[in-house]
C-alpha cells in the first residue's frame, strides 16, 4: 500500500465521481456510469486500503492525522456505500416503479407528496397519503434489510455500535448535541405551539389534530409569490453578492447553469467539480419565496468553493465537516427572514406576515430535526430494530406535537446521522451571523468588510470543522443559545 497513491487516486475518484453526476443531473446524458468508475478505483475501498489508512491515522499525529482522518472516513463510507450498493439499487428501483391508482389512474408514487401540498381539500389530502400505505409498508421490508446490514457492519469494522462508528468516522460527539437539542426543544415549546395553532386555524384545524400533509400544504404558501418573481432570482442573489463585494459576473470559476432542459434536475445543486477552479452552480428557477432561498443556499456552497486556497490537499478542499459548507450556505439561505433584506431586495414594505411564517418554517424544521436526532440515537443503539416504528411516532410527536405514521420510521432516516451535520450547521450559522454583525452592522449583507470574514473562513474549505471554527471567532464551541434566542423572540407574541 501507498499512501500517495491512495491521495492521488482518491482525489481522481472524486472529480471523475462529481463530472458524471453533473453530467447526469445538468440533463446532459441519460445513462449515469458511476459502477465505471467504481470499478476503476475498486482497491480504494477494499478492507485492505481502509484498514491500511486507519491504522496510519491512528499512529500519526498533528496536521497529518487531521488529514489522514478525513480520507479514512471518506474511503470507510465508501467501502460500506459498496456492500449497501445493491440494496440501495433494488429500493431506488422500487421506489421508482411503484405506482398508486388515483381516480382509477396510476400515478407514480414518487409525485405523491407534491400533488398532496397542492391539494386544497383536506380530506383529499388525507386520502392521498394513505394510498401511499402499501407501498412504504413494501420499501420498509428493503429497508429494514438495509438497516440491519449497516448495524452489522459498524460492529465488523471494530466498533461498539453504529452511534461508535459514526462518531469516530465524523470526529463528533453526539451526546452533547443531544443535550443542548433536548434543551432547544424544551425552550421554543410554547412559542412554536402558539405559532403553528395561530397558522393553523384559518383552516380550521388545531396542532394536535395536524398531520402531515397539512403542514406540507401549510407551507407550501402561494400568497407570497408575487415578491418573488421567476426572472429575477438569480439576479436577486447576484445583487446580494454585490453587496458583500463579490461580483459573480467576473469570477471565471464560477459557472452558472441556469438553462432551461428537458432532462435537467429540478433541484438545485452545486458542484464543486475542480476547487477551487471549477464550481457549477446548476438551477432551474421556478419562482417563489423557497426557490429564492435555494438560490442563495446554493450560492453560498458555491462562493464557499470557490474560495478555497488552491494549495490546500485534496483532503481539506474535497472532504471534511460537511456542516461547514452547510453553515456558509444557510447564511444566505435565511436573509430572507431579515425585514431589511427584504426591504431592500424584494421590495416587500410590510415584512410581519412573511417573516412570521418564515421564522415558524424555520423552526417546524429545527424542531423536527432535533427530534429525529434523539429517535436516530434510539434506532441505532443496539443491532435489532424491532419496535422502532412505536419509538418513532412517539418520538416525532412529542416533538412536533402533531400526528405522525409509525410506517415512516426508516424512510424519515438519513445514513451517518447526517440529521446531526444538519443541526450543528444551523447552530453554528446563527454564531457565525452574531459575530459578523457585532464586527460589521446591522445590515451586514451590505458590509464589504463582512464579505472579507467569511471570504478567509472560506479560504480553509473544510480544514476545521464547526466546533473548531466557532472557537476561531471568540465562542467555546458550538452553542444552540443564540439560535433559541433568535427563534424566541421572533416568534414571541
Ligand atoms: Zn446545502
């Protein structure tokens, strides 16, 4: 075995990895190669290489087990993505045949829950959801296999459970993010009931009888649309960028596929095929206050890559804490629940109702996070599953205070606790905006100064990750408080 070798091929893998998936999504080819790809790089992710890097990593020290780190976890999530491979095709497959007779018409499963968030009729909607019954109760038996897999494997690669693996794999603690989530949830109860009962009741329902496809029909939200024009989101984010000092038009590394083709994903993504040289920003815009925010979420990822320094190794620019990127993401991605952004950028002179729903939007999801985080440490504690739907239902419920299908318990789960990656990276961002604030002004997205913080915190890629970065900018680490505050008095009535 060779290291060098490992590195260098690692970072081919990557790039060759990210050009096919753009090629696929961007609707430029229909066929995705990735088995190609796999299969040329194979001893990457044998046992013999993961163990090779492991034990290097283990005896090193400094700078080079930092980086040593990073490529095993990257080449361990690999080896396991390859045995899963096959149970991942046969529930792709399934999921994507599956069909449900609607109006005695066959309708794809998979376009279920957009038909449901635009259904007016409740009862409808409620119908509709439990024609979809059947069909998870036949993706749960794929699943559940698939779960039982990956427990069995944390234990084959030597450790205690899968709640071990992913903490040594991700170099985080999940215990005390449990705690400050369990103190969130404790801390925005009563504004968060108040609020949703408050959203609820022209439609005359009340919390406890929500499910659902009520809040994915709440939230959907028409009524704003007109302040947020197709033709104008992506000129929206590049006057916001304007204001930071950043002029997208002239950065050669910036690519923006915005074109309208047939085949091309809906949803936005950014790769970072080459950082930080190439990064592709790549949306279709539709219009609306969510696609507004997609684009500045994805703006941020691509500026994040876009700034790495070019002479970082492959393991900070490629790999790393991905709830860093997410954080330089959701910076953006929130102006819209600022009244002077608003203000300023979409013209909207009456800003309460809007921020209203987009401040309980917001915490209908840190709320239905952190929820999944403490079901996810349940679920993975021990080898068997059995009972875990009872758990789940009873776990999102109290949470979210609404009515939840137990049949969702291993559908509503990401692998890794990514669940986690998400929350450290929505606590960390409010940090992130505090200080930036306190260092520039109020309106900071009009601050060039501002633009220069996070154009060096950029510069590192994912080199530290968030508790580190938090401590960088003068906090003791990452700290749900000025989040809980943010979100109290926001909402506060
Ligand atoms: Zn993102």
């Amino acid at each position: 075995m060779d290291l060098e070798k490992i590195r260098k091929d690692a970072e081919a893998f990557t790039k060759e990895l990210d050009e096919e998936y753009y090629q696929n999504l961007a609707g430029f080819k229909d066929e995705l190669n990735i088995s190609g790809i796999y299969q040329k790089y194979g001893y990457l992710f044998g046992r013999e290489a993961v163990d090779y890097v492991k034990g290097l990593r283990d005896s090193a020290e400094g700078e080079e087990k930092r980086q040593l780190s990073l490529l095993y976890s990257f080449m361990a999530g690999e080896y396991i993505s390859n045995i899963t491979a096959e149970l991942d095709e046969k529930f792709m497959t399934a999921e994507a045949k599956a069909t449900v007779t609607v109006d005695g018409k066959e309708v794809p499963y998979r376009s279920i829950s957009s038909l449901i968030s635009n259904e007016d009729s409740r009862e409808r909607r409620s119908e509709l959801d439990a024609l979809t019954d059947p069909v998870v109760d036949e993706l749960n038996a794929i699943l559940k296999e698939r779960m039982l897999k990956l427990h069995d494997l944390s234990v084959e690669l030597g450790y205690k459970n899968y709640i071990d693996m992913v903490q040594d794999l991700k170099g985080i603690e999940l215990e005390p993010l449990k705690k400050q989530m369990e103190e969130f949830l404790r801390d925005t109860e009563k504004v968060y009931v108040d609020a949703m009962n408050a959203a609820l009741e022209p439609y005359g329902i009340s919390i406890d009888e929500a499910e659902r496809h009520d809040v994915s029909y709440l939230f959907r939200a028409k009524e704003f649309d007109p302040y947020f024009p197709k033709d104008k989101v992506v000129d929206n984010w590049k006057a916001t960028m304007h204001g930071i000092g950043i002029d997208p038009d002239s950065q050669n590394n910036v690519i923006l596929d915005t074109e309208e083709r047939p085949k091309k994903h809906p949803r936005a993504f950014t790769m970072p095929v080459e950082v930080p040289d190439r990064v592709i920003l790549v949306i279709t815009p539709h219009g609306g206050q969510d696609d507004y925010q997609s684009m500045l979420h994805e703006g941020g990822h691509t500026e994040h890559f876009a700034h790495v320094d070019r002479k970082h190794p492959f393991e900070y620019k490629y790999l790393g804490d991905v709830s860093v990127s997410e954080s330089y993401a959701f910076i953006f991605n929130y102006l819209p629940t600022d009244d002077l952004w608003l203000k300023q950028y979409v013209s909207m002179d009456d800003t309460e109702k809007y921020r209203n729903f987009a401040f309980l939007n917001k915490l209908f999801f840190l709320r239905r996070y952190a929820s999944k985080l403490l079901y996810e440490m349940e679920l993975h504690a021990k080898r068997d599953i059995d009972g875990m739907d009872a758990r789940y239902k009873e776990i999102m419920e109290k949470g979210l205070k609404m009515r939840h299908k137990a049949n969702r318990y291993l559908l509503d789960v990401d692998d890794g606790f990514y669940v986690s990656q998400y929350l450290r990276a929505w606590i960390f961002e409010t940090q992130l905006r505090k200080h930036i604030i306190e260092k520039t002004q109020r309106d900071w997205f009009n601050s060039h100064e501002a633009g220069n913080i996070l154009k060096e915190l950029w510069s590192y890629g994912q080199k530290y990750n968030v508790d580190e970065l938090a401590r960088m900018i003068g906090y003791d680490g990452i700290d749900v408080r000025p989040m809980r505050d943010e979100m109290v008095s926001a909402l506060r009535r």
